[in-house]
C-alpha cells in the first residue's frame, strides 16, 4: 500500500519558482521540468524509503532523491503512512537551510 503523499507550502512555492525562472527562457522545458519533479515526487509514496537519508539534517525520516540538478527532500511518517514533500532544491543553492 502506498502512502499518502503531500507538499508543504514552501515546497509548492519551490516548484512555482523553478517554472517561472525556466519559463523566461524556454516554456515548454518548464512544463516537462516541473511535471517530471512533481511526478517524482508522487512515486515516492509507493517506495519511501527510496532516498537516501538527508545529510544536512541527519535523520533517518528525513530523505532526499535526486532528479539531475534537484533534490527533492521529504519526511517520512510511518505511524500515519504519509510521505511529506518539504523542499525542491536546486544544486546550486548550495546546502538547505
């Protein structure tokens, strides 16, 4: 059974922001970018523990997965199934916060 998945508010301004900065340049690649995060991300309910553990936090819960220059972090819940979307993060930026 898969778990539930979900976005916090700053991971959907996350995405947001990468459509808008890609779409100056080339609208088309924005769209193809952000559906391939935001699909990633949907799959991660079916496999959890997929990613690795994030080093920046250092929580076994707290996990990454990597899709060419973004990371996409997120926190797992098993005592409620859920899978939690916290960031899209681009390489660049350096460490999260």
């Amino acid at each position: 059974m898969a778990y539930r998945v979900v976005f916090t508010e700053l991971a959907v301004e996350d995405l947001e922001g990468i459509s808008q900065y890609i779409q100056q340049d080339d609208p088309e690649a924005a769209k193809r970018l952000c559906r391939g995060l935001y699909d990633l991300a949907m799959s991660v309910g079916r496999n959890p523990f997929i990613g690795r553990m994030t080093p920046e936090y250092g929580d076994a819960t707290i996990r990454d997965i990597v899709r060419g220059r973004y990371r996409i972090v997120y926190a797992v819940d098993t005592s409620t199934e859920t899978v939690q979307i916290i960031r899209f993060w681009h390489g660049a930026r350096g460490y999260l916060p």
